[in-house]
C-alpha cells in the first residue's frame, strides 16, 4: 500500500488528450489477469471520525497473499489494520501494524471525548477487545477472553464515558464461530477418531429431541463492564448468547438480548427466517454497579428491533407477550421503570420480510412507527401485503401514515420538529405523525432520488439532519446531492471520480470520506467542503498493468414475455466480428440492473472473480433469473431456462457469441441452477457446477458437515428454512408436499444430462457435499462424462491460495478441452455458419 503525504489533485488543460494517451500506453502494456493477482488485493474497510471530527480512523485489509488464515468469516479482518489521518490532511499513521504475527485489527470505536480508540483484534490467536490511548500511544488488550463476533455486532464495544464501556466475552477458552466454523469439525474428528481407534474410551454422542432445553445449564457468556483506564472489571450479565447491546441516549442504562429459551420447531408451523435462539430483553445501569435484571413478560424478541425513545426513560421492541400466545407479533414499549405493554395488535404484522430485520424509529415528540403489513384484506390489488409505516400507540387504534404513497420510503430519518424523512418514488418526502399528507421536499428537483446515503441511520442528535446527502443513479454511475431540508434545495454533492461512494461524513468539521476499487486501484478521500479532496489511500495500483474484460449491457425478452437486461464480459482483445466461447454464469433469482455484479470487477478479491474468465478468452454472459420472492411457494426449477436461454440467443444474434462453443456455470444457487440447465437442454456444450444444490429432499435435513462434530447440531435449522420458507421456495417439509421436493431437485432428472459436467465442492461446504457426490455418482453410474474436484478443508467458496490457484488452472482445462478452437482451427467469423 502507497501511503500519500498531503496531496490534491492537479489536472491538465487537454484533460482528454492526457486520458487518451495514458490509456493507449496502459494498454500496450496490459496483461491478462491470473489467479495470484486476486491474492495481492488490498482491501479498504470500516472508517470512523473522532467525535470532533478533527482525526479519521479507517481499516486496510492486507492481501490474502501478505497474511492467510483459515478464519473465512472474519471477512479478511483477520489481515486488517487500523490506521489514523488527521480529516485536515496529513500523513497516515498505522496504530495497529498487525503484519509482523499476522494479526488483524479492526471495527474502531471512539470513546465519547475522543481520547480512546476501542478495537478487535486477533492478536494472541483469539478475537480480543483491545483500547488505543491517544496521550500515551500505547496500545492494549482489555480482554482476556475471547470476544463473539455475532454478540458484538457491527457497531463494537459500547462506550459509556471516555474510559468506561461494555463488551460480550466468551466462556474461558473459547474462540468464537466466526475464527473455528471451518476447521472445527477437523480439529474435533482428530481429537475423536484416535480414541476409537485405540479402544479405551468411548466417543459418543447423544442428540436429543422433543426434550425441552435449558440453555442456563450451558457454557455461559458474560457481558463486562470495562473501565479502560485501570483496567476494572466487573460482570453485568450472564447467558449463553448476546445480541442488540444498546445505550439508552441518556446513557444511564444499556439494554440487550439475553438468550432464554432454544427454539423447538412447531411442527404444524413453517419455520420462521429467524435464528435458533430466542431473545428476552434485559437492562443493566450504564455505571455497571448492579447486575443486568431481565424484563418480564416479554419473549421471542426480533434481533435488530430494540429501539430507545429520546429522552431514554422507555424502549421499544417486536417481540411477544408471555401471556398472549398470539401468531402475529406485537410492538412492545418498555419503561425502564419497569412494565411493557402493547403498542400494536392484530392489526398489522411487523414480521420483516426474509433475510431482514424488524424497522421501529422514535420521533422527536416520543412518536412511534413500526413498518409493518395490514393483516385484513385490501381492496386495491397494489397494496395487498405492502409494508407501510404505521403509527402505534397502546390503547389506541395503529394509523397507516405512508398510505397515499406509492411506496413506503425506507429507512425513515427523525427530525427536531416531530416529522421524519425518507426517499422513495424518486423524491424526498416529509412525513408528519399528525393527520397531514406525506409532503414532497423535492418536487422542483428533476433528477430521480435512489436513496438517502447521509445520514445512514436515525438519529436526533442536534435536533436531526437539516441537511441529507442523496443518491441518484446515473446509468452505471451514482451522483450525489446535498439536499437543504427547509427549503428543499439540491446542489451536487462532488465526488473525486465518478465511481467513489460516501464511506462517512462529518458534519461538524463538514468533511467526507470517499472510498473507491476501480480498475486502477483502491482509495480513500478525505474531502472538506470548499477544497479538493485529499486522496490519503493509493492501493492495488498493480491493476493498471492488467487488462480488464469490457461489459456490455443488452436487453432481451425472456421465454414468458418478460423485458430482462444481461450483462457481458468480453474477452480481452476483443475484436468486432469475431465469435468467442461464451461461458453463462447463471444463479436463479438474479435480475440484471443498470450495474454489472462485484464479480464482473478488476478489483475484487472474491476467488470467483469473472474476469479470470476474460482473461482466458472466453466471453461471461451474467443473464437475468427471475424468480417469486423468497418465502413465495413456487417451482424455481422449472424457471430456470426462461431468462437463460433467450439471453444465449441474443448474446449469439449480437455476433458475440459462438453457438457451437457455449459453457454454463454456477455457485451455490447457482450451481443448483447449472444443475437444472443441463439436465433441461444440450445448448451448452460444457458445464462447471460449484457448492450447488441437487438433492433438496436430502439437503433438507442434513447436519451442516461443519457443525457436525459440535454438541447440538440439531439446532441449526438453516437448511430446513431454506426450504420451506427461504430461497428454495418449496413452502412444506418434505412429507407434506414430497412432489415439489422431487420435480424441483436436479438429481431426478439426471438421466437427461447430456453436457460434460466439472463438478466443484469443498467437504466443509455447508451445502452439504453429498449434493455433489450424489449427482457424480448418478453421471458414473451412467457412465457420462464428469469430473469432480473435492477440496478438504475448504468451504462454500474456496479461500485458500493454493486451493484457488488449481480451481483456477482446472477450470482453464476443462473449457479449453471442450470449447476452445482446436489448434488448426482459427477464431469463428461472424457470417461463418
């Protein structure tokens, strides 16, 4: 990573003679992009302004090939270090220099004064809180034990004062899932098996069901109060799990979820898009005097929901009531005097839609709105089962306050006066708690606005934003605009290139902070109001040396008559006229906007990167999979062809493509999605699966291979979910509707694959790596053409080096055997049959 002294941009009088020439130079010089380049990437992560403004704390993830760990999902922070600029400019200091012992540092929260700087870290082989103190530079640990990722959260330690805060430790001597999830089973299968082997000692374990769970006779978790300046501890609170750890604005009380119960599935219900563990809400004293007391009366609180009033004397969540065993669940207010009591009935369901969570905000008046669904039917198809937002109160009847919008905006920001902003239809809206009609704040603005992207989340610090900073989507690029809540007036908010997004903001010292991975590299921008920005982060500049496929957008009709966009990436050395082998990276589901996916960039370190492909010669055709919405019982296999095949058409009627040299390819859903193609046409001509899914009957109650070895397999239900209710869309266990099981799994339909098929998957895959073993051995039996790749160790996505390098150089030959021109042959002209 180049670190920049201060700097600012200079341009020159033929700005596009210069770009031209620098373009054609690079490009001379350009080579095609290999699998080790994605292991030199560096990545930008968190950034944090001190409460002043006046210091800017941000993240660089080293690459892959500077540091690795098994810890895939510590999502690279495990390679991370903190660095620190002044927002004024000037040279960037690296606090944490983690490179030395391979450790990571990450996920930086300033104390309230600004003198401390809280931490994770992985340094002495577990996730640990560690504190930097900015009057000594020292830098230290403040836990002994382990540090749960997942308790924690994404918003880190919760600061109380300038040298008091909380944190969630784990039972002595444990690592959290996030570090031990891949190799756990591993490390206990070569504790367990020596013992078989010799005899002496049993090695069973007994799994129950239909027992009730008492989670207090597990290994207890314990939040601590922390005084980082002695280095006091005391324990607040104890229990197996912690979620939602939030200071109350008067910072007198800390409110969290506390686990109580282990979810037993209902049998005659779905299960719900919710994890395992279920949540009662607690509270302890900011001061970390007196232990956490548990709030009565309340159960099976949504993650994500609990939320403080204003003034902090009460907090709401959506959870239920122990005495109401009631389907649709409320909206809770709690005092912190004590007591909850509804504020929704059967009236509206704040259940969130799937993959997502409960959205409750407070107004500056004490108001509360919850956005949530009208349970009783509607009389105008549109709005049937549209979330709006609602005004809840207890004894009083719920009032839908974004009815006469055509959607409801989401998120919704407070402001001083009572009333809260949002974006949706392309404007601003004002909406008020009283009777009045939501009001359009930008009306006389032409452009449409995508979202609001500053403030991020609701907050009425200083009596809420009176200035908010817009998106509006440009095609492939998003403008920005700084929007004047009083008045309505919008100006362009700049941005140093065309493709830098808003990390953060600053409104005190009116400094932003812009983060960019282009194809020429990765950057971080400090950009105060009325000066050039300042770029304080040059990385991956290696970039400019390789040549990147070029996309194109192209518009089809899919085989039901639906308009659909797909992308292409062309080969490098493209040329007009020319037809290239085309391999179709398919995931069902996937609709195709105005921007290509991540996996189309240079710059990113997925080892699935699209562009490895272009670098080979072939073409990536990235086409649309419409679907039902997840939670929707349909039949997505029988979808499948109906935005694929059109798109291979149009890509071929474009000259783009060879007919005759057409690859298929796919991950995860995708691969359940390569699965089906092939089992439904003979139009490619080779096929590469990866982690998918073929058997959903077997799939459905398979034990997650790398929690196989844990205590309590049982209790992750993901698979079961996913298919009654998540992605797989099957709406029933399996004994209750067996037929959609069947005629939705590939694996039935095995007989018809008639394409040569590389099969792809890791034996830590939580797709159960017997889904790829059943549908190989289906093609063996058969005695058709296959290959299966297996990865020990490995995962959903493959991680490591060397693993990601063979992936690469087999996937190469596997393609190259089948579609590429054989060596007398020359590339296929676009008139040539």
């Amino acid at each position: 990573m180049r670190i920049l002294r201060p700097s600012r941009f200079f341009f020159c009088l033929g700005a596009a003679l210069c770009t031209l020439l620098v373009s054609a130079q690079a490009s001379a010089q350009q080579r095609p992009m290999a699998p080790d380049d994605i292991l030199r990437l560096e990545e930008l992560g968190d950034v944090a302004f001190s409460p002043d403004g006046t210091w800017l704390a941000y993240v660089v993830r080293r690459a892959k090939a500077v540091t690795y760990h098994k810890w895939d999902f510590l999502w690279g922070n495990d390679r991370a270090d903190v660095w620190l600029v002044p927002s004024s400019g000037g040279t960037p200091r690296n606090l944490t220099n983690g490179a030395p012992d391979g450790s990571g540092f990450w996920l930086p929260v300033w104390s309230p004064e600004g003198n401390r700087l809280a931490m994770l870290s992985t340094r002495g082989g577990n996730v640990r809180l560690w504190v930097w103190e900015k009057s000594s530079g020292s830098l230290k640990p403040l836990t002994e034990q382990g540090v749960d990722t997942w308790d924690l959260g994404d918003k880190g330690a919760i600061w109380v004062s300038d040298h008091e805060l909380f944190c969630p430790v784990l039972p002595k001597g444990e690592r959290p899932l996030s570090m031990t999830i891949e190799m756990g089973a591993g490390e206990k299968a070569m504790r367990e098996w020596p013992k078989a082997w010799k005899g002496d000692e049993t090695t069973v374990s007994v799994l129950e069901s239909g027992v009730p769970v008492d989670v207090t006779r597990r290994p207890q978790s314990q939040l601590l109060w922390i005084d980082a300046a002695t280095g006091a501890q005391q324990i607040a609170a104890g229990a197996a799990s912690f979620r939602d750890l939030r200071l109350s604005p008067d910072k007198r009380h800390l409110a969290f979820l506390a686990q109580s119960e282990q979810m037993l599935p209902d049998p005659k219900k779905l299960l719900p898009p919710r994890e395992g563990k279920l949540f009662a809400v607690s509270l302890v004293s900011a001061s970390g005097e007196a232990s956490a007391t548990r709030v009565e009366g309340v159960r099976e609180v949504f993650q994500g929901s609990l939320t403080w009033s204003p003034d902090g004397s009460r907090f709401a969540v959506v959870a239920s009531l122990t005495k109401l065993p009631q389907a649709t669940p409320r909206v809770l207010v709690c005092a912190t005097s004590g007591g909850c009591e509804a504020a929704s009935g059967e009236e509206i369901d704040p259940t969130p839609a799937v993959h997502d969570q409960p959205k409750i905000v407070w107004s500056a008046k004490q108001d509360l709105l919850v956005l949530a669904k009208s349970t009783k039917p509607s009389d105008k198809p549109e709005k049937e089962g549209r979330p709006d937002w609602w005004l809840v109160a207890a004894g009083a009847a719920p009032r839908n306050v974004t009815a006469g919008l055509k959607s409801a905006p989401i998120p919704l920001l407070p402001r001083g006066d009572g009333s809260f902003l949002g974006a949706a239809d392309g404007d601003l809206w004002q909406i008020d708690t009283s009777t009045a009609p939501p009001r359009n704040l930008t009306d006389k603005f032409e452009p449409k606005i995508a979202s609001v992207v500053w403030p991020k989340e609701p907050t009425l610090e200083k009596g809420g934003p009176s200035r908010l900073i817009v998106a509006v989507q440009k095609e492939q690029t998003t403008d920005l605009y700084a929007i004047d809540v009083p008045s309505g007036n919008a100006n362009p908010f700049a941005k140093p290139i065309a493709d830098a997004s808003l990390a953060s903001y600053d409104t005190g010292k009116e400094t932003a902070v812009f983060t960019a991975a282009t194809r020429d590299g990765s950057f971080l921008w400090l950009s105060r109001r009325g000066s050039e920005p300042t770029r304080v982060v040059e990385t991956n500049t290696f970039l400019r040396g390789i040549a990147e496929g070029k996309t194109r957008k192209i518009e089809y009709r899919g085989l039901d008559g639906q308009d659909l966009k797909a992308w292409v990436i062309l080969p490098i050395g493209y040329r007009e006229g020319t037809k290239y082998p085309l391999v179709t990276w398919v995931y069902a589901g996937s609709v195709a906007g105005e921007k290509p996916t991540s996996l189309a960039k240079l710059n990113d370190g997925i080892s699935l990167n699209l562009q490895l492909l272009a670098a080979h010669g072939y073409g990536v055709l990235l086409p649309s999979m419409p679907l039902s919405a997840e939670g929707v019982t349909s039949d997505p296999y029988m979808e499948l062809s109906k935005g694929v095949l059109p798109a291979v058409d149009k890509t071929v009627e474009l000259g783009i493509a060879d007919p005759k040299r057409l690859g298929v390819m796919g991950q995860s859903y995708g691969g359940f999605s390569t699965y089906g193609l092939v089992t439904q046409t003979t139009r490619f001509q080779a096929a590469v699966a990866l982690a998918g899914l073929s058997d959903l009957a077997s799939l459905y109650a398979q034990f997650d291979a790398r929690q196989r070895y844990d205590a309590f397999p049982q209790e992750d239900l993901f698979y079961m979910f996913l298919a009654e209710s998540g992605q797989e869309r099957l709406g029933n266990p399996p004994w209750k509707d067996f037929g959609r099981y069947i005629r939705n799994s590939p694996i039935f339909y095995v007989d018809r694959v008639e394409t040569p098929l590389m099969i792809i998957q890791g034996d830590m895959d939580y797709v159960a790596m017997q889904q790829g073993e059943q549908f190989f051995m289906s093609l063996y039996r058969q005695n058709k053409r296959a290959q299966f790749l297996r990865y020990w160790g490995e995962g959903h996505v493959l991680e490591g080096p060397a693993n990601i390098r063979d992936m690469w150089q087999r996937i190469y030959s596997w393609f190259d055997e089948l579609l590429k021109p054989k060596a007398e042959e020359s590339p296929r002209k676009e008139n040539e049959p």
